[in-house]
C-alpha cells in the first residue's frame, strides 16, 4: 500500500513537473522596451479625429496607447521600442492628413513583463 502512494505520487509530480515546464517554455516570459514620444498634432480638432488616429495606430505593431488633447492637439505616445517603430507610427497618422510638430522621445526605463 505505502508503496503503491509513493509511486502514485512521484507519477503525479512528474506529470505536473512536466506540464508546468511546458507551459512555462510555451508561454515564456519577455521583456518589452517601453518608449514613450510627445509631441502636437497639427490639425484635430474634435474627438472624431481623435477616434481615427486611436483606431488607425491600434492596428499598428507595437502600439501600447495614445492620450490626445483635442483643444491643443498635445499627443503622448507610448510603444514598444524598436528600430523605426517611432516612426512608422508617425507615417501612420500622417497619411491621415495631420501633421506633427515638436518630436520628442521620453525613455521609460522600466520594462513591462508581458506573457505570450
């Protein structure tokens, strides 16, 4: 009987040894960079606006999110840091007809922990 328990139990730890290290290995954990990038928007002047370029850089690679002021068109960025991401999604909102003015980059030094 004691043996039989041993036996089942050693099974048991194995299996769910093995199912949480796959698990793990599957949905590895990463880092992300996180920038963030200020500047006006030249050009919006009511929340419609604001909806289209939220919705357009929503469908971007490495977008986090987008804060607008509609009154003064002051924008804040956020995204995942990568080679010429800044500027793809500032293509982005261009080729919705507006224009942006005072570029600049605020480094986020903290990394978000994303599970996959």
């Amino acid at each position: 009987m004691k043996k039989n328990l041993l036996i089942f139990s050693i099974l048991s730890l194995l299996i769910l040894g093995i199912t949480l290290g796959a698990y793990v290995y599957k949905i590895g954990p990463f880092k992300e960079k996180i920038a963030s990038t200020k500047f006006i928007i030249k050009g919006i002047n009511c929340q419609s606006c604001e909806h289209k370029i939220k919705n357009e850089l929503s469908k971007q690679k490495g977008f986090k999110s987008c804060s607008i002021d509609t009154k003064t068109g002051v924008t804040t960025l956020t995204y995942i840091e990568e080679p010429n991401r800044k500027e793809e999604l500032l293509q982005t909102i261009k080729t919705l007809g507006f224009t942006t003015k005072g570029v600049s980059k605020l480094r986020l030094d903290s990394y978000k922990i994303e599970f996959k």
